[in-house]
C-alpha cells in the first residue's frame, strides 16, 4: 500500500538538524523531547474535538447522520495529510452491516412449573429479555438443571459443566464467575457470551441466569426493567458466513424470587448456592422444576456505519507490511429524549472525541516530520464501540489487511482531559512484550506507567482493543492515570467524579475545562509508544502462558 510522497525535509528533522549544528553536533535528550512535543498542538486538539462533539453531530450515534459526518471528517483529515485510504473499494471507509432487534414485549414469554403447578412470569418484574438479532425468535419448554456458573474452564482446573447433563435442557446459572478467578479472566469467562458458546456446545435448549448477592447488591434485577423493549445491535455477516445460531432457543435473567422458586424441591436451597458463591464455586445439580421460555424479536432492516481506516506506509522495505493498529472508537449515544433539563444530546467530548482527536494529531506529528517507522501504522477509528465493541470486532473478523499482518494493537478510549497527569495506566501491559514497550517509551517525557487502578471491573475485556485480543494480537488499552497530576491534582479522583457524574451523560460537553495541554502530552506518549513497536526488531508477542495469549492468539 503506497502513500503520497513526504515533503523534503519534516519539521522534526529540521529542527534537530539545526539543534544539532548549534550544539555541536550533539542534541540533549531534553531538547529533543521538546522538540518532538513542539509538534503535537493543543489548539489542533480543541478544533477536532469542538468539531466532534458539537450539537450538531447529536451525540454520533451508530447509523446517524452525525455519525457519517464525524466520519467523513476524519477521512477528510487523513486524506488532506496524504495516508492511504485501507478501507473498501480504495476508501477510508469500511462499511459496517448493523440490524437492531427489538424483543416483542406481548410476544415473549416465560413460565415455570414445579410440583405439578405453573406459575406465568412477568416481563421486567420476573425475567428480562431481549431481542437477538442472530437468534431472533425461539421457543423451548424443558427440565431445569442448575450449573454453578455454567464455566468451561479446565485450563483453570474448573470446570462446571463436566459430569453435567444439559443436552436438550435449559440451564440455570449463577451470573459473573468466582471471586477467585484474576478479574479480568473472570470477566472473559463471566461474560453471558463465553457462556453461551460452551453450552450450545454441549447442546444445551435455554439459559437462565441470575445475579449472585454482591452483584444483586451493586446491580439490583429491578433496575433491569427501565430496559425492557430497548433495542441491541449486531453486524451482520457476509451471507458467505453466516450460519445457524446453535441449540439455545431462549435465554433470560431472573429475579431471586423466581430463582427461588426454580430450587424448590432441589437437594440444594438457592440461598444456600449463594451463600457458596460468596467464595466458592456451588456444583451442579437436576432440579425439580422445569421451564416454557418464547423469544420473538423486530428485527430493523440493515443499515451501515462506517470503520474509517487510514495507512502510514513505514520505510523498511522488509517491515512495512506489517501494521501497528492504533484505534479510537468515533461513535457515542446519541440524543437521550428523557434526560432531565433542556440538554438532551450525548456530546461525547470526552468519550472519544477526545480520543479520535488525539490519534488525528498523532497521524499529522509522522507527516510532519518527514519521517516514517519502520512497520506501517494502521489507524482505526471504528465504529459502534457504544454498542458492544461492534465496529472493531467486524474489523477484526473481516480486515481490509491480512490478519497476520496486524502486529499489534494500542487503543485509546475516553481519555480524561481535566488534569495535566504524570502517569499512564495501560490495561493489559503486564500480559504481553508491549509492557515494557510503553513504559519506556512513556520514560522518555517523565511519565510512568501504573497499574490498573480499578481491577474488579475487568477493564481490559471492555474496549475495542479487546476485539483484537480475541484474535490473538497484543494489545493494550491507554488512559491518563490516577496519580497525583502537575500541580498536586488528584487524577484519581478527578476520573471517579468524572464516572459518577458526567460519563454518558449531556455533561461531556465542550462546557468541561478539557486540558487541551495535557491532549497534546497524550498525542506525543501514544506517538512515542506507536513508534517504539513499528521501529522493533521483533514484533510484541504475548508472555510466556498468559491467558489471553494462550486462548486466542493463533486464532
């Protein structure tokens, strides 16, 4: 893949050229970091994300028309500083196929027998469901079969389902999985997805879920009814791809009264399964009781968002087919009618404008310094992140590049712009060679890298980079970190507020006090970090039996 040719001598060149002849012959690593900085500019930063996040794009939400004008303001960028066009048919843009599913709320049904007497459940008080758009509509009327957590993990040495009969049954399982699994391989395996794949797997007809007590706690069931008869999305598969949705007919959560209900008669109570659960593992067993589950989904017709991809074609003639990806999500949520005061629109100044931002600058840094990495940079900002991590996970199962090709992954996502930080955190550092690689790099302008801050949330399976993890590239995903900033700012505690009061809300508008300074500090460690991988000998690889690694990469 070709780029236009690069101008003389760059501005970074240039000046270390000068540098060079004043001092001597010599540059001091300061006024070298300097001048690499002179070339990321914060009113750049404030331009694109008082573009991004203006009123008039309302919130970017997947398949608006704000979201195609984002896009094409990006590949307008990239197109003026001469990167190649990697998305389809010679464009920037990769199509996205999306259908939304809407879960009939008369048509959907749940019902339960024990005893010889059956009780009809109630949509929003009882169960949840929603619509499907590959599993759309299904029926299934069975026994019930508890399975701990319903967890297929023997390279854990736990393993729920062994010994279990759930063919042609729906199984009842505790959400999440045990507090004793690493937080973020028990996301991956918490997750109802990993779950669903080893039942249909194993035959299995229905999935119930229901919530342990530390989540009932944070997450209560009954907040689940505000969402009954929302919409989900899904990409679309080629029609070459697309295949049936396997055994599970139905799935559903339930309330603990219902999951009560469920155990009656069992050799086991559900209040002693939760007590268990508290720190332990519950094993499966039959249950008395048995289930009627319907699912009827509207399906919308399909309508496409674009990834918009650009090229930076590195310099090594050995190298320069392989790509680091560096990715930002361009997407938000949209206009939200019933969001209290006037302001209804979903800015997303920071969530990722912000991000979108900082990787345009990073693109403009490479061309104006008339110099390339080695290895190309692929720059994705994708689509649909809002959704489900949608636009990256399209991507990775269809790239516009060869799959072996993508070397790497560095993603950014809501950078939090409110205080001039000293530290990064990058999730996923300690798991692959890209650890070491970020921290040094990060080195260089006298910021560290820190641990991840919030470990219970399982962060590092909740970005697009994960999407890349699944397919077994290494990746990691970066935020400003929660150390004390440049004047004594708490960054903690300044990401926390942000959490609690401005995150999918109106409020991450252009009214924030965005530290356009502190974009420009960011642009320049993720062009230092990008660079350090693209100009390696070796390409990252994942340490020796991590468990991502070891799950995914040679997928």
């Amino acid at each position: 893949m070709k780029t236009a040719p690069f101008k003389a001598v760059g501005l970074l060149a240039g000046m270390l050229g000068l540098a060079a002849c004043a001092g001597g012959g010599s540059v001091s690593v300061e006024d070298q970091v300097a001048q690499e900085r002179a070339m990321f500019s914060p009113q750049r930063l404030a331009a694109d994300v008082t573009f991004l996040a203006d009123d008039l794009l309302r919130g970017r939400d997947t398949g608006s028309e704000g979201y195609r004008i984002a896009a094409n303001y990006v590949a307008a960028e990239f197109a003026r500083l001469g990167l190649s066009p990697a998305g389809e048919n010679g464009s920037f843009f990769q199509e996205v196929p999306f259908k939304t599913a809407q879960v009939d709320i008369e048509e959907a049904s749940m019902a339960i027998t024990v005893g010889g007497e059956t009780r009809a459940l109630v949509m929003g008080d009882d169960f949840f469901m929603s619509g499907s758009v590959n599993n759309p509509a299904g029926e299934v009327s069975a026994d019930l079969v508890f399975a701990g957590y319903a967890i297929h993990a023997p390279e854990l040495g736990h393993d729920d389902l062994d010994g279990l009969d759930v063919e042609g049954k729906i199984v009842v399982a505790l959400s999440g999985a045990p507090t004793s699994f690493n937080t973020e391989i028990r996301a991956h395996h918490g997750s109802g997805t990993t779950k669903s794949k080893a039942l249909r797997e194993r035959g299995a007809a229905g999935f119930v879920s229901f919530s342990t007590l530390e989540a009932e706690k944070r997450r209560p069931f009954a907040r689940l009814k505000r969402f009954v008869g929302f919409k989900s999305y899904d990409w679309v598969a080629p029609a070459a791809d697309e295949g049936g949705a396997g055994s599970i007919k139905a799935a559903a959560t339930i309330s603990h009264d219902v999951a009560r209900l469920m155990f009656e008669g069992a050799e086991r109570s559900l209040d002693e399964v939760l007590e268990e659960a508290a720190d332990g593992a519950p094993k499966g067993f039959d249950l008395m009781a048995s289930a009627a589950m319907k699912r009827s989904s509207t399906l919308s017709d399909t309508f496409e968002s674009p990834n918009v991809l650009a090229v930076l074609e590195g310099s090594d003639p050995a190298l320069k087919d392989e790509y680091v990806v560096l990715s930002a999500h361009l997407d938000h949520i949209g206009v939200n009618e019933s969001a209290t005061g006037d302001d209804k629109i979903n800015n997303g100044a920071l969530d990722n404008a912000s991000g979108v931002a900082i990787l345009m600058e990073v693109a403009r840094a490479y061309v104006r310094s008339g110099e390339r990495p080695r290895r190309s940079i692929l720059f994705a900002i994708v689509a649909a992140e809002e959704k489900g991590l949608l636009g990256a996970e399209y991507f990775a199962h269809y790239p516009t590049l060869e799959k072996s090709s993508l070397i790497a992954n560095v993603n950014l996502d809501m950078p939090i712009l409110l205080y001039d930080f000293t530290d990064v955190v990058a999730f996923g550092a300690e798991r692959s060679s890209l650890g070491p690689v970020t921290e040094r790099a990060l080195a260089k302008i006298g910021v560290s890298l820190s641990p991840d801050p919030m470990p219970q949330e399982g962060i590092f399976t909740r970005s697009d980079h994960y999407r890349f993890v699944q397919q077994g590239i290494p990746s990691v995903f970066l935020v400003t970190g929660w150390g004390e900033g440049v004047g004594g700012k708490d960054g903690g505690a300044i990401f926390r507020e942000f959490l609690g009061k401005t995150y999918h809300s109106p409020a991450d508008d252009l009214s924030q006090e965005i530290d356009f300074d502190a974009g420009a500090k960011f642009a320049h460690a993720n062009w230092l970090i990008a660079s350090a991988i693209a100009n390696a000998d070796e390409r990252p690889s994942w340490n020796e039996g991590d468990f991502f690694g070891d799950t995914f990469a040679g997928k």
